[in-house]
C-alpha cells in the first residue's frame, strides 16, 4: 500500500519516517518537505539510514495520486490548502491542529486564523473513539500533551470533578519543534526547567476539553501548565482532580486498570511503580499511575509518553491502521529504550 | 567569627563550605563527616579548592566549644543528639528537618521516629518571620521544595483559596543527595522525568502547610506532587490556586511585587519573563512569575530556586547572618551562572 | 527456535530482551538473572512491556536443556562456570570479556584471575571475521569500545601506521553497567565530562589490538583513553594514526567506504557530515567519517555507535544469527531514534 | 575603577557582568550590545539580577572615556575597528581571536580576512608570561580550548615530543556562542556527542602552536579535534604525547606539580583523582592530572576548565588584574560548583 509523507523534515516527520520503514504494509512513496525540498533526507534525518540517496521533494498534489494513505506533518494552519489538492477519497491523517477541534471560535482563538473544520479525532483509546475513527477516512491526529492528559484523564470521569483539573506536563524540547530558536538551542536548556505558554493559554487546552467532554460526557475544564525539560523526547504529566468521594488507592487503580483493559498501548503500573519517560522513549506505549492523596481527597495521576511517538507519528500510525482496517498495532510494537 | 559544620560531606554541607569560604566574617573552623572522617575533604568534593589539605573529622562536642556558631547538615533525626552535647550558647542552624514542624504528631507521621522539637523557622522572607530569627539563637533551616513553595504561595492569601493548593515541583537530583541508589544513577535519571513520593506523601508537605498558615493567618492545605528531573540542581514549582474573585495578570503581579518588594533574594520577574533554574544556579537568588487563568479563575504561580542554595546552604547562611547581626546577605551576594 | 538470555538483569541483558521480542525467529524461553531472581522483568526493566508477568528465573542448567542458543550476559570471570554445565552443543553467544582474548597473559593482567579460554571473535565486518563466525558454535562479543575502536582503524591498515594509534572515546554511563555507584549518580554525571581508567590501562586494549592484528596482519598498538559523558547511551570514538604518506581526504574516504561497502550496518558516512550518537540511539548501525589532517599528517577518524546495541546485544544478535544461519539481519533493521 | 564591556551579549560577554559584580576594585560603567541595545541586560541574561534597570547601548567611543579598562567580547574580526576608536591609554583586554596569533599568514589562513595585529598573549601560568603581561596595556585573552590545552602540555616540554602533540577535547555548548543554528538547539544536542571541524582545521591550532612553542622554546605542532559534549559549560581536553624515554608516573606528576606550584588557579590533582568538569563549574580554576600509558611509551594529560571563565572572563578579568597592578586573583576565589 503506498503512502505519502507531506512535510517530513521536522522530528514528527522524521519519526513517521523512521517507522513507517517497519512496517510490513505501508510503502513510503512519497516524502515532500518545504524549505528542505531537493536535499537528502539522510542530511536532514541522519539516523534513516533506509532512506540513503532519496531527497524531499517539493509537493505536487499529481505525485500524490498513487497514495492511498496520506500522512500530514505541516505547521498549523497549512493543512487545509494541501487537502484541497488531494484526491477526496486519500484517507488521511493529519498531525497537526487544523482539524482537531469542534469549536471554530476556539480554534481561532487559540491558533488565530480561518478554522479548516473537523476531523474525526483519532485518540483510540479514549471511550468511544475507536469505532468512529474505523469508519473515517480522514484522522485529526491529537496533540502531544492532549494524549498524554486525556489519557490520563478520562478514566477518573466516574470518581472524581472534571470540572477543576489541574495539569502541569512536562515536555521534551523535541515537542517545540526543529526551529532555530534561541531560547531552544543547548546552552539555555541543558540543566534547567522553564515554564512556558504560562496562565492557561496553551492552545491544547480546548483540544483536551472536547476529547474529555465527549469521551466522558461530562463537561470537562482544565487548567494547565507546561514545562520545557532537559531531554530531547517525553512528556511527563501530572493530572489532579477533586475526588467526589473518598475511595482508596486500589479502587482508584482498579478503575484506571478496568478502563484500559486490553489496551495493548496503555499500561497501568502495577501499584508503587511509577511511570518514567525513559521508559517509553521511541516507543507507542503510555505508562499510567493513579494514588489518592487523602489529606486533600485529590487524586493524583501520572502520564508517560514519547510526544514523538504516541504523542505524534506513533498514533497517527496506529490510526492509520485503524481506518485501514489493519491490526492496530501494526509496526508498532517496538518498545522503548528504557534508558 | 569561628563556626562549625556538622556532617559536611553530603551536597549541603558541600555546598555550606563553599558558600563559606567566600563569606567574609565566618571562619570555618570544624568539619565533621560520618562516613568520610578522615578522608580530605577535596576527595569527596574536589571543587572546594580553598579546603585543600584539610580532612574532615569525626564528631566530637569539645571540639566545637570555640565555635560560636554551627551548621548542622545531617540526616534527620540525628540532630538532637548532637546539640544534646553542644554548649547551649551555641547558636544553631540546623538544615534537617528535625525542628521544622510544630506539629509533633505531623512529623513523626511523615518522618516516623520521635519528634525532637520546634526551633524557629528559618524563611526570613514570608511575613513576620524576619524579626522573630532575629531574636533566635538556634534556627530551623527550610526544606528545598518547602522554601520555593512557601514563597509561591504566601502572597497569594488575599486573594485565593489556600485551603486547596495544587504543587507540582520538579527537583534536581542533588535533592535526593549523595547517595548510591540504582534510581538515582546517570543511566535512569539522564533524558527521563519521574514522580516519586506519589500520592500527598512528601514530607515537606506539613512543614509548608504550617509555613503558610502562620505566615498568612490562613489555614492552608497542599496537594504536593514531587519529580525528579534530569539536571544535577534546581527547583521549578508550579503552584496554583482558586481565586477568590476575578483579577487581572497586573493585579495579580503587582501583588506578588509588592510582597517581596526591598527584597534582596527574592525576585518577581517582569510580566512576560519566566523563572528558569539555570538563572539562579549556585546561587541564593529566588525568581517568581505569577499568571491569571482566566479560563479556570486560577492563579499560577512559577518559582525557580536552586535546591542546594536557597533550598539549603544558602538560605542557612541568611539565617546565620540575620542571627548574628551581620547583613543578610553577606557572602551571598554570587549571581547565578544563567547557563 | 528456543533461547536463554543467562543474565538478563543489566542493562546489556535488558537490551537484549527488548531486541529478542522483535525478532522473527527468536523465541525467548528461560531467562535468569542473579540478585533479581524472582522479580518481575518489568520491575526491573520496565519499558519491556511484553514480559509482562515474567520473572526471572535463577540459574538452572536443567531450564537450559531445551535451548539451542543462549546468550550469557554475565560479570566478567563467571561465563566458564555457567558454560560448563551447559550442552556442549549449545551454540552460545558470550557478550562478557571471557573469551575474547587469545593472550591469555594478558587477559590475567587486565582482568585478574584465571583465563578461560578463547572462542571465535564476533566483529562480522572485520576482514576474514565473518566466515569464521559463520563456522562457529561459541562467539565471543566484542567490547562496545573495541567494537568502535577496531572497525573505525582496521581499514587504515593500508595507509597508516597501527603501531601508534591513538584513541580518545567517550562513552554513556550504560557502559558503566546497572550499578550504583557515587561516581555514577546522576548528580556527578550531569553536565560533565570526566577520564577514567586513566594512563592506558582500560582493559579493551588487548582486545582491540589482537583484534586488528588478527584483521590487518599488521601488529597494532593501541593508546587509549576512555571518558565519561552526561548522556546514558553511545560511543564516540576519536581515532587518530601517522599517515605512511599524503593521501587525500577524498583518497581516505573512497577506502573506508570500499572497507564497508555492502555492510548493511557500518555506513562511511558522505564527506561533511559528522557521526553523532543520537543517530545510532537504539539501533545495531555504526556512523563513520575519516579525515586527513594534512596540518600534522595524520589520519583522523571519528566513529558512533549505540554501546548497548553495536557495542553489546544488537552484535550478539548479529553474531547469534550467523552461527544459526539466518540473515545477519534479521531483528535489527530498526533505525537510530535521531533525537 | 571604571570599566567597560564592548559586546556583552553573548555568553562569555554575560560571564564576565557577572564576575565583574563581584570585583571589589571594577566598577562596570559602559555595556554594550550590537543587536540587543536597547534591551535590558537581564532580559538577555536573566540570572544578572544586580543589574536590574539596567539596558545594553550601542557602542558610541565618547561613552568609554571615562574607562581606564575596557573588555572586548566582540565576534572575531571586529575588534581593530572598535580598537581604532578607543583612547590610545585605554588598558584592553580582547576575548576575541583578532591579537592572539603573532603569524599573520595563519590567521588569514584560520580566520579569514585581515590580521588585525599581535598583542601580548594572555596566559599568565604559561613560562615567561606572566612578566610580560604586566609590562602590557593591550593583552589578546587566549582561546577556551587553547587554555587548557596549552596548559596541558606545557610542562611535557621537558620529557616528551611536542611535535607530534595529539588532542581530543570536547567542550559544552557555549563554547559555540549564543547563536539560534539548528545544529546548536537542545534536541540535536542532549543525549549525544559528535565532532566538529574535523581533520586539523580549527582556528585554535595555530594558536596553541604559537604559544606552546613560545612558552617552551620547542617547535610545538598538535593534531586537534574538537569534540561538542551535552552540557552547557566545560573542556576536557586529552593530551598525549610520545615520551623521549621512559618515565614513571610518580616524576611524570612531580614535573607537573613543580610547572605549576604555587599557581593558585591551576590545580594538579593528587595520583589517583581525574578532573572533572563539573569541579571547575563557574570558577576560573583549571584541573589537570597525568599519567604515563607504558604500553606505549606516550604520556597523557587530563585538563578540565570552564570554558566561560578560565577560558574566557575569567582569565580575561585575570589579566586586568596583573595589567592593573592589583592581586591575580581579585574577584576570582569563588570555586567551582561541583554538581
């Protein structure tokens, strides 16, 4: 089955890259990248050694046809022009944010501009999901850190208040991008914290609203803050929410364990053992804990996951088998370095 | 002015003996270790250069009679034995836990073991604590995670909620000290981020609760989340809050301005600008940002400090000089290394 | 085909656990470890999601009986009590020192205690190796610096000295294996660089230098020093010898690339790009660049590998799929992660 | 003491705001910036708290009459013009490259365009230097890698071959500047090591020649590749040399330790006890411990620095001080942080 990488030269495409040449039925066909257009993919992603003497091309929607699947890797706000280009019947996946939300005023608030429309939002695991994404064609790819927290989130819907949540998450610098910043370059990250997008305007914010108002039907609100960490992969996120009643740690594991139950990417840690980014890193896997902390009747949750993997080409893969009605896991299975 | 340092071969007493070596009214006279007695002090800590040739020695109380002030940095519960055998003239500043809380009950809950006493406490930052050190000879040096969230959080009592606090805190590894444990090894530490302590059960969380309740006349309560974050020193705290009504980010700020105002050590950030660690690496300097969650009707709040400075040596030498009479700031005037 | 993994509680044996669940005919059956006898593979090794429910086992040559290969993973100086009790018609990959060296003085001196013995070397892609292992039913992996060290000097044999190479190579801290150590804490490693086994005595330089002896047919003579980096995985080694006489850049590079020319995992890189060990993160390939230094006429090569993978399990796997006669492939196509 | 800093943007321009704080005898009174003027000094480097209010001009030379010492931290190859400005009397220490070579041919060869001119090289514990700075108004401040290399080596001049000097050095990232490149951002750069202006080429070689060969009298030649380490601040740089005959460890170190008693920044560490960067973190203090490799009959040197201080503002503030008349060391005791 040929497939077709639309903007390949930033980390998600190179990631989509490197895993897409494991797996068994998806041909990578075609690899456009923008301003990296004509040089060597090698040179811009020297770990796929698999890709030696092919070059990004510019795209052309005609070298498109032949794809079947198609994954989207652009900067906000560039998706919809491509797609009108492309055949309606490519099933698509697009990694970014212009189809994510159902709330057209949130979009533009939170990415400014025209909102491109909506997408099924292709969070598998989440109640419900699954089945729609089977029957789409085209997937809304969630966002890094909305994975990780909504993941984390939706199990508590039976126990705890929704309507307050509290997150602080983590992430490494490969979630800002490959962009010559300064405030990104080695010497101002390496050995130090930084809180960023700080006060609740992270644009994830309605992105996890809607995935948890619709997954829980309740009416979800969160505040949360990111941080940029000294690694170059994960997202580390913790979720606190007020508890409706008392319950105790092993209820509140069990409900976590039961809601994802045969999940094949979402590991609930046994008790007293606590998620790691390492743990997870390259891989599509999310390490999960949940404690109760009594003395504020909170509970607390604890989300691992590789942003460039679960919490971007992993899960587009993973959706992409989905609405190709392939094992889910297919190409997936790798898992993580652990150190 | 000859002073003594009581277990100075873990990162704390490390950290008191260079800070000290640059004070200029202190003169380091004793420096006992346990385990180390006997060995030079630069084969446990090779950058402290100016201690050449000195050795650490093992504990005996006739030995710290010329001393008229003394640092503690042990484990905790074992510094109530120790002062047993010092002169009772002695002025003290002890940086473990054993006389922090004035909740008996609450230590030996967190602690375990029997609970020694309550010396006052050594914040000279949160309101009314200046003038009562003052007055002290013997002084109960703040926890790291303790002193970046107490100082957070403090001014915020007129106009949010304290009685539900939500702390996520990530700390460099010298937090968890000198100590040979497989988790806290380069190979599990480097490029991962995880919690620890999980659940509400971090022990600084009583010692910041009775911090702020006497600081701000408000009974205070803190859900406290620890993580370990792969740089060797720092704290970033991020706290959050309901507010009590609706405010602005100027508000909000010119409160937290006007909190620390005249404040040597204790740095609000103009708007727009973010604590990070490295800004305050090595040295005794706080950074605070304070943000408006219109979203949620939450105050954030972000501190960075440095663990081993502010968050232990640094902050025990404030206390020593306000004790003593000498400027607070003497000796701890070093900026902090940025990168 | 059935397989024991003899020792699977390092990080070495980790990687291969991880590496075995993906490959195609591999079955993993008995895997043991020491201390960590009886605790789950995932308490120890958490990111090995598909072990899930597995223990280790302790040692029992019995459990062994239905495995035709088993690789051992052992501290050095234990293989040849293990392997005694074992088939003699167990084909064995030994990824520990034991029977690396001919020399059996000199593995005495570098090693201490009794030298048990010499089986084929497994470095597949120096000159004459592969044929030899291909024949073998016991291979000796390699060291990770060897490993480096002897591929990035072997095809200099032609135009440069091997009686005078220098080396400097850095290592991540897996190499300093699952050990906790001071020197090894996160807090000493972090965001510094420090020698070891310092002065020409690390003990892969026998195994180096009687491995390219044996590949060049020129007694080679190796000064070596090895370094410690802030980061958990990978090797860069830094090779430099006398040229015999001006050669060009594009001269040296032409037989490198002729050296390794159809190696699927050792790639000369194109002149102008650097190896560097995110390239190689978690995968079997090694990054080589060459250069002359026309200034002091000397060779330089630089060479990047993944300590745990190249460097150790993903070379046992290599070696262990040409003693079965399978593709030398087969299980290790994955990429480096990149970041 | 009125003093001015021409360029003090960039890192080593911020290292030098911040020791300059603590110099009892400068009074920092002119601070320039090229692109940043206008801005606030701690908008660029936020740790520099004392500096609040503060902003950066543009280099106007009627501002810097009123300095009788002026630093300029300019990129290479722009100082002669700011120089030409400046009073003749002006005491000027120059962090760049543009005075530091005596053969003009080299710089044109290492840096490109015009030789600007030699001044008096700025390493006060090289042999015969220290004298000759003094007599000087005008000192070239020596480069980060040349620091400790040339340091390094010196004393071998006595016992090995200074003519075929082999270095491996790998720095932190601000040895590269504060620049936004792609190459330089923390996702390239964390968890990884590769080399960099490979093959003899860089612009330090000539330098470290000159100096060598200045210092000992002996025609110095070094093959030089540098290496860029994940971590922000640092050298290690590994010397080896051949020896002229055999020698033991023991007159190896006592060579050294009489080239640099009485020192106080540099340190040869006891037998036994390696350099580590993280030792000399933020101090002026250079390590270096030496071992003779008998095997090969080569002598190795270990020599850490931070690349900032000695190997920039540091050794620059040191050099003031000798062309001021004031004590070596004035504003530099503080020591290196150690983790």
């Amino acid at each position: 089955m040929k497939i077709g990488v639309i903007g390949a030269s930033g980390y998600a495409g190179g990631e989509l890259l490197r895993l897409l040449a494991g797996h068994p039925e998806f041909e990578v066909s075609c690899v456009t990248a923008h301003s990296n257009a004509g040089e060597e993919i090698t040179s811009v992603h020297p770990q796929l050694t698999s890709y030696a003497g092919q070059s990004f091309s510019s795209f052309k929607a005609s070298d498109f046809e032949r794809c079947e699947l198609i994954f989207l890797a652009l900067p906000h706000g560039e998706s919809a022009a491509v797609i009108a280009s492309l055949s309606p019947k490519a099933k698509i996946v697009d990694l970014g944010a212009d189809y994510r939300l159902e709330d057209g005023a949130k979009w533009e608030k939170y990415y400014g501009g025209t909102h491109a429309g909506t997408w099924t939002y292709g969070a598998p695991e989440l109640p419900g999901a699954r089945a729609n994404i089977a029957k789409s064609s085209k997937v809304a790819n969630p966002g890094c850190y909305a994975t990780a927290i909504a993941l984390g989130t939706a199990p508590a819907a039976k126990i705890a208040d929704l309507s307050d949540v509290v997150v602080v998450a983590a992430s490494g610098t490969t979630g800002a991008g490959r962009s010559a910043k300064i405030n990104l370059i080695a010497s101002e990250v390496m050995g130090s914290l930084t809180s960023y997008k700080f006060g609740g305007v992270h644009q994830h914010t309605p992105e996890i609203e809607e995935a948890l108002t619709r997954a829980t039907g309740t009416a979800a609100k969160i505040s949360f803050t990111p941080i940029l960490a000294p690694m170059p992969r994960g997202i580390l996120a913790t979720i606190t929410m007020k508890l409706n009643s008392a319950i105790t740690n092993e209820a509140a594991h069990k409900i976590y364990n039961d809601a994802y139950n045969g999940e094949e990417f979402v590991k609930v840690l046994p008790l007293g053992q606590m998620p790691q980014t390492s743990s997870v890193l390259g891989s599509n896997y999310v390490a999960i804990q949940v404690a109760v902390d009594e003395h504020t009747n909170r509970l607390v949750v604890s989300v691992a996951i590789d942003n460039l993997v679960k919490g971007a080409a992993g899960q587009a893969i993973q959706n992409a088998n989905i609405i190709c009605g392939l094992p889910e896991n297919l190409g997936l299975t790798g898992m993580g370095l652990g150190v």
